[in-house]
C-alpha cells in the first residue's frame, strides 16, 4: 500500500470485477442500439480526467458498437470540495442528437458537476442521457442524479486512486484509497 494511504476500500480485483459486471449490464440494456448516420447509436461521455481510467475499462466489457468522446471541466474553489460552478474547457467533438449518452463519471460527490453537465448536454437532444458512477459518496444533499450504473458506495471521505487524485498525484494506483488527511490539511 502507498504510503500517503491509509486504507484500501476496493482493492483491484473488486472493481474488475465490479466494471466487468457493469459491462454485462450495459450491454444488455442496450442492445437494441443500432448506428446513426453510420455511427454508433451509444456514445460514452467521460470527463477528463478522473474517469479516463473507469471509462478505458467499462469500454472494452461492452460489448456493443460504441464511440467515445471526453469532455473537460473544470470547477472552481477549494481542491477537496466542489463549488458547483462549473466551467467548460474542452467540449464534447461528436453530435449526440438522436444518440444515446452515457456520461462515465469516477465520483458523485455533492453530484453538482453533473446535474450541471446533464443539463448542458440534454439541450442537444440526445435519445437519452445517463450515468455511470464509478463511486458515489455517501453525502447529505448530493443533488438528485440519475445514475442508472454504480460501481460501489463510497465513504465520505477523501479517496484517490483508479483515476481519482490529489493535486494530480495517485491516479495510477491500481486500487482505491483513503488519503491520509495530513497529506492535505
Ligand atoms: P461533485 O461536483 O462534488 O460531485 O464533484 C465531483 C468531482 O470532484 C469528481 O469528478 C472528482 O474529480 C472530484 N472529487 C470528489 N470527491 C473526490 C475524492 O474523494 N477524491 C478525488 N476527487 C474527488
Ligand atoms: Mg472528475
């Protein structure tokens, strides 16, 4: 275990498995997609950069025609919690009218940022938009999202790992973590 850890939530097995499960699920529940304009019906969404690593796994256990596109974000305030405003750096490069979106998300923690973001891409009348969660946090208040895919509940504390960082550290640990609250307090 790293150092700057001090437990182990999911180890690497556990969220083979679990992406692997979520994968199935997908795949079963789309599909129907066929091809738009000759382009695949489903589009996964992933937001830069946490989820990179979540949406590179839960891609190759659908087995359906899909396209990936990302997005890049970011939100101002304090770098251990969300302020809700949310400011687009980098857009979406394919069109999803008519499509159907699944935005890949490593954590809802408040769920501000993608009550924010479905909003954005709801506009462009995709055929459906959905989400699925790596983690979702255990907080009072987490704006209402639907979140149709969840990897595991998570503790609300500070967790780094499979994509997820503290001041762009920790992402390539295979597992998921709780940072010691020394390394940011
Ligand atoms: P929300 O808008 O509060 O749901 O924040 C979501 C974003 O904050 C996530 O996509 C992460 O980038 C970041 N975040 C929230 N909690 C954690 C955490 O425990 N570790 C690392 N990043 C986190
Ligand atoms: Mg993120």
């Amino acid at each position: 275990m790293h150092k700057d850890v001090e437990e182990v939530l999911f180890t690497e097995e556990q969220i083979r498995q679990r992406v692997h499960e979520i994968g199935a699920q997908i795949t079963e529940d789309y599909a129907d997609c066929s091809s738009v304009n000759g382009k695949p019906d489903l589009v996964l969404v992933s937001v830069l950069r946490g989820a990179a690593l979540f949406m590179g796994d839960l891609a190759r256990q659908i087995d359906l025609p899909l396209e990936m596109d990302y997005m890049v974000v970011s939100s101002y305030g304090a770098s251990t919690t969300s302020s809700g405003v949310v400011r687009i750096l980098k857009d979406l490069s394919t069109d999803i009218e008519g499509r159907h979106v699944i935005i890949a998300e490593d954590v809802i923690d408040t769920g501000l940022t993608l009550s924010y973001l479905i909003d954005f891409l709801k506009d462009r009348k995709p055929a459906s938009i959905t989400v699925a969660a790596f983690l979702r946090k255990d907080v009072k208040g987490q704006a209402d999202i639907p979140c149709k895919y969840m990897g595991f509940e998570c503790p609300d504390k500070f967790v780094v790992g499979y994509g997820l960082d503290y001041a762009e550290r920790y992402r390539n640990l295979p597992y998921i973590g709780v940072l010691k609250p020394e390394m940011y307090s």
